[in-house]
C-alpha cells in the first residue's frame, strides 16, 4: 500500500498537536485533523480558562484583605461580561499560536471531524476524501458525563459551556466531587455566588490525601460554601424564577444554573474504531501499552482518551515519545516511554492543592512502616489580613531508605512549590536531603524544609 501520509494525528488538542509538530520536525508526512478549535480541552475549556476565572475570583479577597495593610479600597463591582471577552481573546491569541506551531513545523492541518474507515484508512468528513496512513494516532481527549437519564438534564451545563455563561448566576448548583467541581465551586463564590455543591460519596476529591480533602472541605464551608453529601438530584425542575434541583434526600435546591462535572469519559463515540480492529478497555477508554499503542501495532493513542493520567502534561508527554520513537530514529533518539510515576498535581482551589507521590493512605498500603511529618500554620498574609487562611504541609518517609513518598500542600502557591517539590521526589529525594537544605525566610515553602519531629509513625499490623 502506498501511503498519502507518515502519521495521521486525529484531534488538536495538547497531546496531539505535540506529536503531529515533532514528527514533522523529524521529517515525517505529517496531518492532524481538528472539527472545533485547535488546543483542544486544555486551552480553549479547561485549565487555561478556569486559571483565568480562578485569577479573577481571587482579586475579591484581595480587595478585602487590602485594607490590614493600610490600604483604601473603595466600593468594587465585577463585571462578567468583560471576564468572558477577555478569556475569550485570550484563548484565540493561544488557538492562533498553536496553528501557527504547526504550520512552521510543516504540519497539514485540516479543520474537519475524522475517522477511521480501516486499519490505515481516515475519512475526513467535511471533505469525504480517504487519506491512507501508515501510522495514526488517536489524541480526541474526552468529554463531560451527564445523567441523561435524569428528568430535567437538558436545564443543566457542564464545564463547556459555563464559562460562556450570556449572566452571571447569583446562584449555582454544583454536582460533583472531584477537581473540576470544586475549582468552579471556588470560582463562583469568589466572584459573588451563592454556591451549593452535592456529591454522591462521603467527602470530594476521591483519591487526594485525606487532610487535603478535609482541609479544602473547613476552608471552602468557612468561605459559605454549602455541602450537601451522600446525596444526588433526582430531578430537575424549570421553573420561571429558575430552576429548581430536587434531592434523594428531599433537598428542594434553587438557582439559577445547575452545573454537572460529574467526570469525564474518553471522546471514542463515532471514531470508527470498530471498522479498523481497535480494542477499548473495560473502563471505555482506549486500551494501550506502555508505549501509547493500541493492539495494532501502527495505531497509537495518548492523552484523556486513554484514561490512564488524565492530565495536560501527560498527554504533551505521551504525544511526544510516540513521535521520538516512530520517526526519531535517523537523528539517534531511542524509543521512550513515559513514566506516570511521581506526577505533581495541583487544583486550583482557594486555597491551592498540590501533589505529588502517595497519599497518606497509599503509602500505609504500600509499605509496612510509614514516617509522617505534617505541619499547619496561620499563613503570614493573614496576620494583618485578618482572614482565617491556613497552610497545611505534609510529607510521607519511608524510614528504612529515607525517601520521601509523598509530598501534599494546602495553601497559597501550592502549585508553585509541588512543581518544584516534584523535581526533588522523582530524583529520590531523602528526608536527610530536605533538612540539609537551607530554608529560605520568610516563606511558607521554608516548612518543607523545617519539619524535624515526626509527627507520627505508622505500623502496618503483621
């Protein structure tokens, strides 16, 4: 078969458009087909909106907390309308860039829906031309779940649409427990919501550390957060002053949006991955190797649509070492993998999260004894401030070797501090490591280094 292309990247987002500009810097025939905007979920509804909205909702407390270091801040409005227009140049400005990485690079871009019509075939449907592959890589990322089951769904939004909301809603309701729930949970009543958030389990942020989750939980009530548990909608009513959620609990909720970001599934609906032979795993996602490749050996798939580390960075990765090792070869770079171990994450709450490596409760699984060195203090803006705002800082050491297995943060530039925290973590940083480091004064990072007694040890029962 004679190819019309080397690589075939389908979706514009972070992971794709990385391997589609590196494989066309090795010398591959490279073509990325994107149907909406290029950057995908990341730039154009995802992180780089809702820092955006985050940054915004944060100059509230500022101006309140202002006035204990002498100054005087007069009366101050927000104007909703004016956020959404400048998110909105903003992510164009970045749409723009990304077209333009490839271009330089040497990429065909085509602003269509494709899919696979065989093993290496791609039908571009605005056109409804074949392009024969002799690779393809699948970078669709995916897309909000919603309970179309549930009377009332079509009133509800979900993460991309609410930041182009025509009205700022003056109540919103929020389902969902993890990360995107309660960034949007923060936004809003920075900016002046009244904000409810329901979740089915017992405590959000399944899968973060324990004191993080209960420490997001104290400051989030404190700021007038409402938390209904262990509860979800069964109905959703439209009513003329709004709408109306109605509770398993009997919870009669109003507001004026409902927003669900109650996870996301991989985006394989309609690919036409039955027509060339690729398998999905049980969860629904693509099923892939270490590698990023699917059961057939010149297919590949990185990033959400994975659902192996469903992160921006991670797809970047993923899409860069599938094209380092398809065409990297004539410039002497070996194949690479990449390594999901040790990845820092933050949420862009308020206050900040950040971690990396095991939670307290992963590290107890894991090892039979566990050091835990924790800390929580009044953070130093809040001394004149007057608000309550905590830092709390944690680290997880495995005596027998001295290494650190966890790191977890909660306060201002958390993000900041685990990206860094991140870099000692993965090179196998020991706590002896960290207490030889001299501690910089005055800063809240100076804990990391500082925290000398061991507040307790845990002892896995034999």
């Amino acid at each position: 078969m004679e190819f019309d292309v080397d690589l075939f990247v389908i979706g514009g987002g972070s992971g794709g458009v990385r391997a589609a500009r590196i494989a066309a810097g090795h010398g591959a025939r490279v073509m990325l087909a994107e149907e909406f905007r290029m950057g995908g979920t990341c730039v154009i509804r995802g992180c780089v909106p809702k820092k955006l909205y985050v940054l915004a909702g944060r100059f509230a407390r500022d101006f309140r907390e202002a006035r204990g270091f002498g100054w005087q801040v007069g009366e101050t409005s927000h104007d909703w309308n004016a956020l959404v227009s400048a998110k909105e140049a903003e992510i164009t400005r970045l749409e723009g860039l990304y077209a333009k990485g490839q271009a330089s690079a040497g990429v065909t871009v085509v602003k269509s829906r494709a899919v696979l019509e065989g093993p290496h075939e791609v039908r571009i449907v605005n056109e409804n031309r074949v392009v024969h592959a002799r690779n393809i890589l699948l970078a669709t990322g995916g897309r909000p779940n919603l309970d179309h089951g549930l009377p009332g769904i079509e009133h509800v939004v979900t993460s991309d649409e609410v930041f182009d909301l025509k009205e700022f809603p003056r109540r919103i309701l929020i389902a969902g427990g993890g990360y995107i729930a309660l960034e949007f949970a923060g936004i809003f009543r920075d900016l002046g919501a009244e904000v409810a958030v329901i979740y089915r389990g017992e405590k959000p942020l399944r899968g973060f550390d324990v004191d993080l989750r209960d420490g997001l939980i104290d400051a989030y009530s404190k700021a007038g957060i409402r938390f209904l548990f262990k509860d979800t909608f069964i109905r959703i009513e439209k009513t003329a002053e709004g709408l109306i959620g109605h509770t398993r609990a009997g919870e009669k909720l109003a507001a004026d949006q409902i927003l669900f970001a109650i996870g996301r599934a991989p985006n394989v609906e309609g690919l036409g991955l039955e027509k060339a032979g690729v398998a999905l795993g049980k969860d629904g996602a693509i099923a892939v190797d270490s590698a990023s490749r699917t059961n057939l050996s010149h297919i590949f798939a990185v990033g959400d649509v994975t659902n192996r580390v469903n992160l921006t960075p991670v797809a970047i990765r993923e899409g860069h070492a599938v094209a380092d090792s398809l065409f990297g070869g004539p410039k002497g770079i070996q194949p690479w993998q990449v390594d999901h171990s040790n990845i820092p994450t933050a949420v862009f709450t308020t206050p900040e999260l950040g971690t990396v490596g095991l939670t307290e409760a992963d590290a107890r699984a894991a090892f039979p004894v566990v050091d835990l060195y924790k800390t929580s203090f009044r953070a130093m803006k809040a001394t004149l401030s007057g608000a309550d705002d905590r830092v709390m800082m944690k680290l997880l050491v495995n005596p027998e070797t001295d290494r650190i297995l966890g790191c977890h943060i909660l306060g201002e530039g958390a993000a900041e501090m685990i990206q860094l925290v991140g870099i000692a973590v993965k090179m196998g940083a020991t706590k002896r490591d960290f207490d030889s480091t001299m501690a910089l004064h005055p800063s809240a990072a100076e804990e990391l280094v500082t925290m000398r007694t061991r507040t307790a040890r845990f002892e896995r029962a034999s």
